[in-house]
C-alpha cells in the first residue's frame, strides 16, 4: 500500500516540511557509500516540480542523469554526501549509510534554511540515524515518496560518476563496468591485481582475496 498520502497528511496536520534521504553503495566492496538528501518545497511545490521521480535502480542512466540535473536545478535544496571506505571499515557499512545520511540531511536543512524542529526526514528503509529530527523510515520509499526518489538519484549518479572517475586511475580494475559491486568479474580482477586503498577491507571478498594475493 502507498505510503505517501498518509505522510503527506501527516506532514501537513503538523506544519512539516519534508526532506527525504537515500544511500547508494552499500553493496559494492570499493569506494564510499554515499546519501543524497532533498527538500522539493512545500508539500504544494513538491507535486509538481519534477517530472518523472522514481527509484534511481529502476531508470536508465541515460534518465538518471537527466533528473540528477532537474534535481539540481528545481529543488529548492538538495546535497549528498558520503561516508569513507575507512569509515565503512571502522563503523560497519550500517553505521557508516547512516552517517552519511546523517551529513546529507545536515546539509539540506542549512541551506533551506528550514527550522530543525519543524522538519520530517523520509528515509529510505527500515533504520534510521540517531539524530534531533522527527523522522519516519519508508520501506521502499524510494518508489513511494518524491523527496527519497531524489534522493536516490542524486547518491547513485554521484556514486556512479566517482566509480567512472576511479576507473581511469585504476584501470584494472574496471570499475566503469561495475561500479565496484561483488560481480564475478570484479572478484576475479582482485584475485588477479589484489587490491587497493579504496577496497573495503572490512567485506569478505576482499579480506579473503588480499589474504590470498
């Protein structure tokens, strides 16, 4: 069942504004796991400002790029941020989603220049941060809720350009063609190169295969 009306409703009884925030890469076994967060207006601006918001896993990358850029454009206030690979190892990739999260939302409020006390954060699943703001964890929010499918666009567009950008610094690895999820091709290319300083160390793949390099 839809579970926007009801926030929507919720938001508006209360005087809210809604801010939503997603994570992508929590799956991969390179780079930083990193959160988009976004403010589209008021609950009245949100419905109309951009067209065609969905999960960022469900759009082509042509579509992806196009929205990141309509994102960055028409909403009033959008950021994202990451948590390190160091992090990821040293927190847990729970942990370290959370905390970029955490920096995304931190963000948006600051440049909105919202009221903290007057601000729902929509996240993206079933955990939320430990932080001051009224919030409200949405499973598959991405699909449901504007604001997280933003989001979304925003953390996997800017995660996949850094992975484009590393494959040129770290061509054996070919991170263009992945984006540093466990592939079998990717396990195969550490087995062969071992790995480098952005490989999370913390992961089983990559601990078994430096182990074994």
């Amino acid at each position: 069942m839809n579970p926007w009306p009801e926030i929507q409703a919720f938001a508006a009884q209360e005087g809210l504004e809604i801010i939503g925030v997603d994570e992508a890469g929590r799956g991969p076994l390179f780079g930083p796991v990193v959160a988009g967060a976004a403010w589209l207006g008021g609950l009245e601006a949100e419905a109309h400002s951009i067209e065609g918001l969905a999960c960022s896993k469900t759009l082509s990358e042509k579509k992806r790029e196009f929205l990141f850029e309509q994102i960055c454009s028409k909403a009033p206030a959008w950021a994202v941020a990451e948590s390190t690979t160091e992090e990821i190892d040293r927190l847990n990739i729970l942990q370290a989603s959370l905390l970029a999260m955490h920096r995304a939302v931190d963000q948006v409020v600051q440049q909105s220049g919202l009221d903290p006390s007057r601000c729902l954060i929509v996240v993206d699943g079933n955990k939320l941060p430990k932080w001051r703001y009224k919030a409200h964890a949405v499973v598959k929010g991405d699909v449901w809720v504007p604001a997280i499918s933003a989001g979304s666009i925003l953390a996997k567009v800017t995660r996949d350009r850094w992975c484009k950008h590393m494959a040129q610094q770290f061509p054996q690895f070919e991170l263009d063609r992945h984006m540093g999820y466990p592939t079998p091709r990717h396990l195969e290319l550490i087995r062969l190169h071992g790995i480098c300083e952005h490989h999370r160390k913390s992961f089983r793949p990559v601990r078994d295969a430096h182990q074994n390099h």
